[in-house]
C-alpha cells in the first residue's frame, strides 16, 4: 500500500511527465492525457488516504461516502 506521500510524489511526477509530453510531437499526446489520467488518479488516492483502494469498485465507494453533496 502507497503512503498519501507516496501517492503525492507519484502526482507530481506524471504532472512533469505531462508537461513534457504535451510539448512533443502531436503522435505523443496522448500520452499526455494518461499521464494526467494517473496524476488524477493519485491526487485522488491521497485525498482518500489512509484507505487504499483495490479495485474501482471500492475506490467509486469510498469517494462517494467522502464527498457526498
């Protein structure tokens, strides 16, 4: 399981990842797009911290019981 610092570190480093790919060649942008797929994606596991989620299932429930409107 990936501590909220490691799920932080993980972010930032697809955010640099992104800023170079988004700069590239228009053959690698979608690259770009993943990498802020999983940058999304750990902000997210950091923010659910300490839970860690096994599976989109559990992660779907767990934000739904956190972030009710």
């Amino acid at each position: 399981m990936s501590s909220r610092k490691e799920h932080l570190l993980r972010a930032e480093q697809n955010d640099v990842f992104f800023q170079i790919t988004s700069r590239g060649e228009p053959a690698h942008l979608h690259w770009a797009v993943v990498s802020l797929f999983y940058s999304a994606l750990h902000y997210v596991e950091a923010g659910l911290y300490p839970s860690h989620s096994s599976s989109h299932a559990d992660r779907g429930r767990s934000y739904a019981s956190r972030f009710r409107t």
